[in-house]
C-alpha cells in the first residue's frame, strides 16, 4: 500500500485495497516522526503475514509508530493480522472523526 518514513503524507479519496506484507503495514504503514493526514480513504482486504507459515503479523490496515495521524471519514476493513488488523498505533498520536474499524 503506502509507507510513510520521516514524511508528511496527505492521502485524500484514495482507495487502499488487496496489499500483502510479509511482516507490518501492509495497508498504510506510518513511522518515525511522520504526520499522516487520511481523509475519505477506503483502506480493505489487506494482509500482513509473517514468512512463517500460519503466523500472521502487525498492524495490516493501518499501522503508525511514532507518529501524528488524522484519520478522517474513512472505512478500515476486513483486513487480516494477528495484531492490529484494523489498526495499530505505537507510540504515537491519532486523532479519528467518523472512521469505521
């Protein structure tokens, strides 16, 4: 899907759909000081799975480290991973208006 390193990303409208990760953020994958903006974003069916067969990872639809998120309007769904398949922030600050998980 999206990584974000050290960044100021503005997704707006954008459709996130169907991503494979071996280990993390598969959908929208925000770390290290980054400020991420996500307005009327559509963010689904992504898998995150471990390279060890069964074992599933972090953070599949959307995942944040250290960092400022506006989650806006935005449906995150149907995502797969053992931890934070949805979401998953870490040390970071997220503020969400009208979000589906």
């Amino acid at each position: 899907g999206f990584c974000c390193n050290v960044c100021n990303m503005q997704l707006e409208g954008v459709t996130v759909t169907q991503n494979y990760a071996t280990f993390v953020g598969a959908g929208v994958f925000v770390i290290e000081n980054s400020v991420a903006s996500v307005i009327g974003a559509y963010i689904a069916n992504n898998v995150v799975l471990l390279p060890v067969a069964s074992e599933q990872g972090f953070g599949a639809g959307y995942f944040a480290q250290t960092s400022q998120s506006t989650i806006q309007d935005t449906t995150i769904e149907r995502n797969i991973a053992s931890i934070g398949a949805g979401m998953q922030v870490s040390g970071g600050s997220v503020t969400m208006r009208g979000v589906i998980v």
